[in-house]
C-alpha cells in the first residue's frame, strides 16, 4: 500500500516528534520513579563529572608543584 505523501511526511514528523519528547520509550527519570530509586538528572551529573575533574586538575598541580619544589632544593 502507498501512501499519500502529505500522510507519510505528517506520520514521520509526528514520529519525530515523540522520539524527541522521549515519549516512544520509557525515560531513565521514569523508570527511576517507578522502581523507587534515585535518579540524577543529566545537569546534576555534568556538574559532578566537572568538580571532579577541577579537584583531580587541581591534585595534580599540587602534585607537580612539590616535585618542582624538591627538584629545586635537591640540586641547590
């Protein structure tokens, strides 16, 4: 059977549509609450990958400033 083209582009733009709403699967965030378990949202975890990152930049500056440091006072 072939369908009309105006029927065919309106069902793909309505299939679109709900892939992006998320509303053709059931969503992580969904799931979470029915299975009554935390659920960290996509901001939250973003925020926690980048302050890790700072504090292990962070570690490591600290990490190579002490080995400059005693570098400097073996040789002097």
């Amino acid at each position: 059977m072939v369908l009309p083209t105006t029927r065919f582009v309106s069902i793909t733009q309505s299939i679109l549509a709900k892939a992006f709403k998320g509303d053709l699967v059931p969503t992580e965030a969904g799931l979470a609450r029915r299975e009554g378990r935390e659920y960290e949202s996509a901001s939250v975890l973003l925020e926690r990958i980048k302050q890790q990152r700072e504090q292990e930049a962070s570690s490591n500056s600290e990490r190579r400033g002490t080995k400059k440091v005693r570098l400097a006072t073996a040789k002097g």
